[in-house]
C-alpha cells in the first residue's frame, strides 16, 4: 500500500471515527481531517451505502474496518460499538439542537440549488428531509444518550465535543502522539 505523509507529517494509519446527529459536523470534521491527515473518510450510513443490498452493506463494512487509515463517520449506534474498539480515536459530536436543524435546513436548501454532498447523491426531497429532521430532533433523548450510557457501561474510549473546532484542535493533537 502507497501511503503519502500528511502535511502535519503524521503516517496514514490512524483510525478516526466521528458519531453524532445529522447536523452535527460529522461530515464538515472529516472533509477537514481527511484533508489534513490525507486519510480516506467514509460515511458508513451514507445513501451510497444504505442502498446496498444488506450483506454487500456488512461486508463493505467489515472489509473497511480492517483497513489501515481510515476515518469513517456515522449517525447509527447500531454500526457503533466495534468501530469504537476498531479506532484509535472515536468522536461523538453533541452540536446543539437548534445548530443541528438550522444546518439540515441549510444543507436541503444548498442540495436543491443542485449541490451534492458526500453520502447524500441527488435531490432532497421533502421525505428526506422530514427523515433528517425527525432523527435530528429526537437523536438526543432516543440515541445519544442511551449510547453514550452504554459506552461508559463497557468502558469504551470515547471523546465527546459540541464544536467541530474543538474537536478538530483534539485530534490533531491527539495524533501527534504515537499509536498505542
């Protein structure tokens, strides 16, 4: 495997995970670290891959997760757990409710100007976007802290943040440090 060297000089083996809400950052924190780091980001509950058939989806997955050097986001808890074990740094973003909305919003709005993102292919439709909302506005109560409860219970390492910025600042100091 060719690995280039990021401009911060850092090899291409970390494995980042970011957990959070749609709204919350995930995508906006990734596109950053991945740039950064010049590691490949995924989003594992992204369009692209929820309309795999079930086992090419798990596949994927699985075949993913075992690879050096990735940084993979997503908003399920289900998909959780062994990436969490699998990375060497996971992320669960707590942006704001109100941030979160305002931000689905906006991006349904940029996504009908005809602009595309990462994860989300085509149109918004009004469908999609009751979905986005809906999960948004109730991942708090429903999700988030019934997973964060868990991973305390499992003693899974997790790093929480309600800003991309000071995550961001995290990682990267985080990773100036060598693998465990």
């Amino acid at each position: 495997m060719n690995k280039m060297p990021s401009p911060l000089g850092l090899g291409s083996d970390y494995r980042i995970y970011l957990i959070g809400a749609p709204g919350s950052g995930k995508s906006f924190l990734a596109e950053r670290l991945s740039h950064a780091l010049h590691i490949a980001w995924h989003d594992l509950d992204g369009e692209d891959i929820d309309s795999l058939p079930l086992l090419e989806r798990i596949t994927y997955r699985k075949a993913l997760q075992q690879q050096k050097g990735w940084i993979c986001e997503a908003v399920s808890q289900s998909i959780g757990r062994d990436w969490i074990q699998a990375a060497d740094i996971t992320i669960v973003l707590t942006t704001p409710r109100i941030v979160r909305i305002w931000r689905v919003l906006f991006r349904a709005l940029l996504k009908t100007l005809g602009r595309q993102f990462k994860g989300q292919w085509g149109k918004e439709t009004w469908a999609s976007l009751r979905f986005r909302l809906g999960m948004t506005w109730r991942y708090d109560k429903t999700i988030l802290y019934p997973f964060l409860e868990e991973i305390q219970r499992l003693g899974l390492p997790v790093v929480v943040f309600a800003d991309n910025q000071a995550a961001y600042a995290a990682v990267l100091e985080r990773l100036t440090q060598p693998l465990d």
